[in-house]
C-alpha cells in the first residue's frame, strides 16, 4: 500500500466561472473516507505542484450517510463522501460535484430543484388547522414495512445524477420524488389528495418522462425500491386515466 | 390531462398493441417462405388485397407506427449520456434508443424495397420472387440480407424489450420480483421472435 492517496478535484470558484481540475496528495490513513481527505487537504491547501491555493470546499453534516449533504461524484459515481472508504477506491480518486444541479463552489452544489419537486407533489400530510385531530389511523403492518422504507429517503439526490432522464435543461421531477408521492399516497391522511399528487405527475416533468433506466434504484445509498414506487405511481395514474374516460 | 404525458403514454401503447402485434404477424407470414413462391404469395396477397387490409393497414399500423416513430425520435435525443453507470437496465436503456433509430431507418428502406418500389414497377404481387432475387443477386444481395438481418434483429429487440418497459410504464409489473418475471418473459419473446425470422429467412438464404 502506498503511504499517499492523490486526489483529482473537479473545482469551481464560483457559480459562473469555468470548472477546472485540480490534484492534491495527501498521507495515506488507514480506513479514511472522503471527507476525512477533504478535511486534511483544507489544512493544509496545497496542490500537487506546491502551490498554495484556496482549500476545497464541501458540504456535509451527519457522517453517516443518512443526510445526504455530502453527495457527490467520486470515480464517475455518485455517493455519499462521508461513507466512500479510501480503502475501496481505485486511486487516483477523482471527486467532482454533482452533474444534474448549479455547481455553487467546487463539490458544493445548489439541489433546491429537489425541494422544490417535493413541493409540487406535495410530499407531506396536509392538516388544515392547529386543532387537536384525534389520534390518527392505525398503520397495518404491510403498509408499515414499505412505508418505512420510503421514508429513508434523505433527498440526497444519488438516484436523479444517474437518471439519464434528468438533465439540467428539462424539468423532470425525478425519482425521488415520485417515490416521496408514493409515500404519501399510501398514508392515511396523506391520501386525501391523491389525486392532487397525481395531477402534477401527469404533467410535463412527471411520471411519463422517466425512460425505465432503472439507474436510480441501483445507485440508491437507502436502498429505497425506486422502480417499484415508480410502477406503483404509473399503475395509480393509468387507473386515473381510465377512471378519467369513463367519468360522465 | 396534459398532452406532454398523454402522448408519451399514446407512444408507449402504440408500440405494443397495433405496431408490436403487426410486427409478430408480419413475422408469422414470413414463416411461408418455406412452402414456396406460390403459397407465399397468396398468402401475402389475401393479405394485403382482402377489401378491409387497405384501410386496416392505415389505421392499425402506418398512423400508430408514424406516431411512434416521429415522437420516439423527439425522446431519444432528451437525455444525457453516463456511460459510467454500466448497468444492465441502463444498457438496455441505450439499446432500446438505437435499435429504435436503426429500426426506423430499416422499416424506410423496407417499405420502399418491398412495397412502394415493387408497386411502381408494376410487379406487387409476386412477393416471393422479388425478396428471393434481391437476396439472390450477386452484387447488392449480401448487403441486403445484412440489412434485413439486422433490422430483424432490431425489430424484435425493440418489441420484446419495449414490452418489459411497458410493464413497468403502466404499473404492470410492480414489485422487483415481478419486474424480473416480465423481463424473463421478454427475453423469452425476444428469443422465439429471432428464431422464427430467422428460420424464416432461411428459406431463401
């Protein structure tokens, strides 16, 4: 093993300027992840040629990959930085931020895009009041086990950089949200506005612009079945559409 | 309901039920090659010239194929290339997208070689001399039979991996265990279309 690890990092200065690689060597620590490195390259900020240069910068929070904050695209794919093991990846390591949103500076990305898509399907139990509602339903076991699967979800944004659907030139909502629609359909007081939901996933950017890559599902960090949320909204929408032609 | 779904819907629907049916028909009255040029081609001609086929043709196949075709090529060039996610969805993925575009291009050459050229020079009809002498001829006959090898093979890939799509468009197939179930049906599709247009094709090798 050699006692040094050489990192290759896509950097922007700011949200306008050109993108630009940069190397940096660093001592090899055993069972290091990518933040870890990210953290000894910014105290001491120097690239491979000895020069110094402003420290890369990053985001991230939880460190245990259940915030999804320091998503990024570490050889070619995307992960979570804090739980890439050094140990596992072949060296050089190439780190870039995210393709599918506005770079902000160097791997930090703007994902308000995903926020937003949760927001147009209204990914959230509507309550019309500050009033005491009662204890709500109780969950069936079956619906317990898939909902709590769903609702891993950290928005992290894994399943939309490797969807080839997902450009930064169309709308498409992506499978996170759709899965995050799926959620809350399946929920008791969530399912009032089913059909709300299903309204914007048959609209530009919804339901019909997934092209069946399944890369989402196999690039999820929470393992969240994607493609079956996806064909479960696709069965709810083609429900609604017959409903739809048959309604007077 | 907005159109930009409606029609990606209409697009996938149209590939099975009237493009994708006639495509295993077409496929099945080519199985006649064997019995020679003149089953061949009464079988063909009580085809094409039984008084509905005319209009049949027009509405379960030239529109909905037409359809398919001018909006499948609007989609394949909305997307971004990631060729380091090599997994076999996402190949099937790109797959799905060429043999789209080389199908397209084959059904143009196809049209034109067996019905608008022979119609033109006045011999529709005699199906099976026209297909056995283009494969036959000693200069342009290789090429040919390369085409239509190829464009066979496109064919029914597109159909029989469009079908796994469609399953999972619709909200078929929903849980990863029957997601598998319809892609090994597909497969299974795939395998018995090739083999029957090729056995086919055979005939007149």
């Amino acid at each position: 093993m050699s006692d040094t690890v050489t990192f290759k990092i896509k950097r922007q200065n700011t949200a306008e300027s050109s993108p630009y690689w940069e190397n940096f060597v660093i001592p090899y620590i055993p069972n290091s992840n990518v933040i870890s490195c990210l953290m000894d390259i910014q105290t001491k900020p120097e690239n491979s040629k000895g020069e110094k240069v402003t420290p890369v910068v990053w985001e991230s929070n939880c460190l245990e990959e259940v915030c999804g904050s320091c998503t990024m695209v570490i050889n070619g794919k995307v992960h979570q930085a804090c739980s890439a093991l050094i140990d596992k990846l072949e060296k050089p390591i190439t780190l870039e931020p995210m393709s599918k949103f506005p770079v902000i500076r160097d791997l930090i990305v703007d994902r308000s895009r995903m926020f937003e898509a949760l927001k147009k399907v209204q990914a959230w139990v509507t309550a019309d009041g500050y009033h005491d509602l009662g204890p709500g339903d109780r969950e069936s076991q079956s619906i317990q086990e898939v909902a709590y699967k769903l609702s891993e979800c950290m928005t992290c944004g894994c399943c939309v950089e490797a969807c080839p659907q997902y450009t930064q030139k169309n709308n498409f909502l992506g499978a996170a949200a759709i899965s995050q629609a799926r959620l809350f359909n399946m929920h008791h007081t969530g399912k009032n506005i089913t059909d709300e939901r299903l309204d914007t996933l048959m609209q530009e950017g919804g339901i019909s612009d997934c092209g069946n890559a399944q890369n989402c599902v196999e690039v999820c960090p929470k393992s969240i079945p994607l493609t079956e949320s996806i064909a479960e909204i696709g069965r709810q929408v083609s429900g609604k559409i017959l409903r739809n032609i048959f309604k007077a | 309901m907005h159109s930009h779904f409606l029609l990606r819907r209409i697009h996938s629907l149209t590939g099975v039920v009237p493009v994708g049916l006639f495509l295993v028909y077409h496929l099945y009255l080519q199985l006649y090659l064997h019995y020679g040029a003149e089953i061949y081609n009464n079988e063909v001609n009580s085809f094409y010239d039984s008084p509905l086929a005319t209009w049949a043709l027009v509405i379960v196949v030239y529109i909905p194929l037409l359809f398919h075709s001018l909006l499948g090529v609007l989609l394949v060039f909305e997307n971004k290339i990631q060729p380091s996610y090599t997994y076999f969805s996402h190949l099937l993925y790109w797959l799905q997208r060429i043999s789209g575009i080389g199908v397209l291009l084959f059904i143009i050459a196809h049209v034109w070689n067996a019905k608008l050229g022979p119609w033109i020079a006045g011999t529709w009809g005699t199906h099976f001399e026209h297909l056995s002498s283009g494969f036959a001829d000693p200069e342009t006959g290789m090429l040919t039979k390369t085409v239509y090898l190829l464009g066979v093979l496109g064919a029914v890939f597109h159909f029989a991996n469009g079908l796994n799509t469609f399953c999972m468009t619709w909200g078929i197939a929903l849980t990863p265990t029957s997601q598998k179930r319809v892609r090994s049906f597909s497969i299974l599709v795939f395998i018995i279309l090739t083999a029957s247009a090729f056995y086919a094709l055979a005939a007149i090798w």
